[in-house]
C-alpha cells in the first residue's frame, strides 16, 4: 500500500529525577550529599532509508514516545541515558509541525537523521545545590519532560524527471518501455493511482530516475481527479517531460491538452512552470499523429521528440534528450521567487517570555507560561525546600514584581497551574 501522508503524535523521553541521599561511611563525619543527577531521555530521530518507498510503517504509528532516562543514583552517580527511538522513513520525506505548519526537516539522503523531539534532560540531585550557604540541601530536582509534538509526515518522490499528462496517453507504457519497472497499463484513466518509479539507462552509461505520476485533468490544482494528490510528487523533479496522445485516440485535441496540463503546472506554483520541458508526441504509429503533430507544431512553434512507446520507436532519442537536459539543470526551489508561503514559513520567531499574568473573574492571578510550566514539572512540591526554590525563581523571573504593578495586594490568590499560592509581602 503507498501512503505518502501520515499524522502522530510524538513524546520525547522525560529525564531521570534526581535523588536526595547522604553520604555514611565510617570515619567519614558530615559527609553531606550524595544524590546523582537522573539521566537523559530519549530521543526520536528520523533516519533516511533508501530501501523504504511509503510511509505505511507510520500510519497506524498514532503516539510514539521514547524512553524516559534513568534516577540518579547513590554516591553521586548519573543516571543511564536513556536510548534514542529511530524512526526510517523514505527518501523524499518531509517532517511538519502540525501546530504551526513550520518544516522541522526535510529528508532526502539515505542515512541522514533529524531530530523530531528531543528527550528531557536529568533532574539534578542534591548534591548538584550544594553550596557554601547550603552545604546539605535536602531537596533534587524532577527530570525535565521531553518535547511533545504534533506533526505531518509528507512523502515527496526523489525523481528527476516526471511525465505527465492526461490520463491514457502512454506515460506508464513510456516508462516500462525506458525502463524495467512494470507499472499497471490498461486502456481506462487513473490506471495510475500512486506514483512508479523507474531506472532508465541510457546507452552511453548515463542514468536517471523516472517517475510516472497519476494523470491529470483540468481543475488538478484544485483537487480535481488526482490533482494534488499527483502535484506534491512533481515539486522535486528537475525535468518534466510532457506526454501528449498525437494520435487524438479520445478525441481530444492535442494542442488543447498541451495547453490545460501547463496551465495546471502554473497555478499549483513550486516553480513548476519555470522547469525545463520535453514535448513527447506519444503514439506516433497510429492513424492521424503525423497530421496531428504537423498542426501542433506549426501553431506551437516547439521542439517535439515524436515516439512511440508501445513499439518502443524512437525511445533511445528521448532518453539521450532527458540525460543531457538534467545535466545542465540544477535543483528548483520549491516556491517562486516573490511568493510567501501561506503554510510554510521559515522566518525567525522570536521566543516567547517566560510568564504570563492574566487577572480572572474571581480575582485570582493566573500565571502560566510554557517555559514556566517546564520549571513547575520539575519541581517536587511534596518537599519544602523544593517549593521555597520553585517560589525564589518566581521572584528572579520577575513574577512578583509584574504582580505588583498589576495591583494585586497582600493575601491575594495567585494561581501557577495546579497549584494556588497566596501573595504575601
């Protein structure tokens, strides 16, 4: 089954805890602290691999979540680290933040890895806080959680040239012929569903990878037929080589089709109109191509390579005119020049502050903050000496003194998440 578009969920491992333990050994007096600090989470990383062709292994991947790392252990020891989780997917494979539609990475080479959520560091023991005020402090520190994402995994065929066209002029035959992939033919439209490769080559040692996409229709930028569904595999291709029925086998006219198809090329964008294009009269051993390519070439004016591909006449042509336009033509962005993305975006996005104060109808100051929130898990609130921290870093952060210009006065209820606190001067 070819899946090319998948959405999960994904936990980066949560790191050890520190521990609070003392030292007691004989002969040792006041040994003090002795807790380690918790290891490091998991992490998940996707890794390229060239043998994979779908995203099927991940579709039924709702959640995945990598392991948490070790406590923290007597005498000072560190926790284990905690093994990353990796994940293979397809070359071709990009990985988006559901949430925010940023690009967190693009996979195109075989072995190559990304960090999609990174594990949470170790919590720290006691004997992390010891200092020359505090030289027993008798409270650690909760690993941190992990990174929790939610993202889109889009699967990009890496070809370097596609055919396209209307659906039943010859691609999938084309490509068998060029090539030994075997792709389903047969004389109805959208034989094609899902996107074939194939190894075309050529006789002077040169290759290239082909892609034979589900055939368009007019309105494809739309969604039309398999419009989209065949655009997102064409982004990647340096060279598009148009196929065109010359014999008019469905009564279209082929100067028309030509037309349509680019049309489709140039409102879905991505640079498709400006790539490098083959003409390739299809079918030129039926009645009426050789009239209908004189007509197409006189009102078009264009370079046609006619062929064609079910008795494989002229192919050898066609295959030396691709090899030797992909030499010359480098890779295209995937957006115009002058075009802003509406869903991807790679500005810079400043960080966001640490807290925010909010006054609710019942007079309670609500704090919250996703950097606060990560401080608030890691710390344990059944020890004192852990709430009494967690209260100093509010007040380094400047939590008290926002309060106070906010109006808010003594014995006031101040909520951070869970917890309720009361404002005392």
């Amino acid at each position: 089954m070819f899946i090319d578009e998948v959405k999960m969920e994904v936990h980066g491992g949560k790191g050890g805890d520190g521990i609070v333990a003392y030292r007691r050994e004989l002969k040792v007096e006041m040994g003090g602290p002795f807790g380690g600090n918790g290891g490091k989470g998991g992490s998940i990383i996707f890794v390229g691999d060239e043998g994979l062709s779908t995203l099927l292994d991940l579709k039924y991947m709702k959640v995945l979540k990598a392991k948490p790392g070790e406590k923290g252990k007597n005498k000072g020891m560190y926790g284990a680290n905690a093994e990353n989780t990796y994940v293979h997917v397809p070359l071709g494979t990009i990985i988006y933040d559901d949430d925010t539609n940023l690009i967190i990475a693009d996979i195109t080479r075989d072995k190559e890895e990304a960090v999609i959520a990174l594990g949470g560091r170790g919590g720290r023991g006691n004997m992390a806080f010891a200092t020359g005020v505090n030289k027993c402090p008798d409270f650690c520190e909760k690993g941190e959680p992990g990174q929790k994402r939610y993202i889109r995994c889009e699967l990009k065929i890496l070809a370097d040239c596609g055919l396209v066209g209307f659906p039943s002029v010859g691609k999938s035959t084309l490509l068998a012929a060029c090539s030994a992939a075997k792709p389903k033919i047969a004389d109805y439209h959208f034989t094609t569903l899902v996107p074939q490769l194939g190894m075309v080559q050529v006789k002077d040692g040169r290759s290239f990878v082909m892609a034979d996409l589900p055939g368009l229709i007019e309105g494809a930028h739309q969604g039309a037929g398999l419009g989209l569904e065949f655009l997102r595999h064409i982004e990647r291709c340096r060279v598009i080589v148009h196929v065109i029925d010359m014999a008019s086998v469905e009564g279209r006219d082929p100067y028309n089709d030509y037309l349509i198809i680019n049309k489709e090329l140039e409102n879905y964008k991505m640079n498709l109109s400006k790539r490098p294009q083959i003409i390739v009269a299809n079918k030129m051993d039926l009645p009426q191509a050789k009239e209908n390519l004189a007509k197409f070439i006189e009102k078009t004016n264009l370079e046609v390579i006619p062929i064609s591909a079910f008795t494989k006449d002229n192919i050898a042509e066609l295959e030396y005119k691709i090899a030797d336009l992909l030499q010359v033509t480098k890779p295209f962005s995937l957006f115009e020049e002058d075009e802003i993305a509406p869903e991807v975006t790679y500005e810079y996005k400043e960080d966001e502050p640490i807290f925010k104060i909010e006054k609710d109808k019942d007079g309670v100051y609500n704090v919250t903050g996703d950097k606060l929130y990560r401080i608030f898990q890691m710390t344990n609130f059944e020890n004192e000496s852990s709430v009494n921290r967690f209260a100093r870093q509010l007040r380094s952060f400047g939590i008290d003194d926002a309060l106070r210009k906010l109006g808010i006065k003594n014995g006031d209820t101040v909520r951070v998440f869970e917890f309720e606190f009361e404002f005392i001067e």
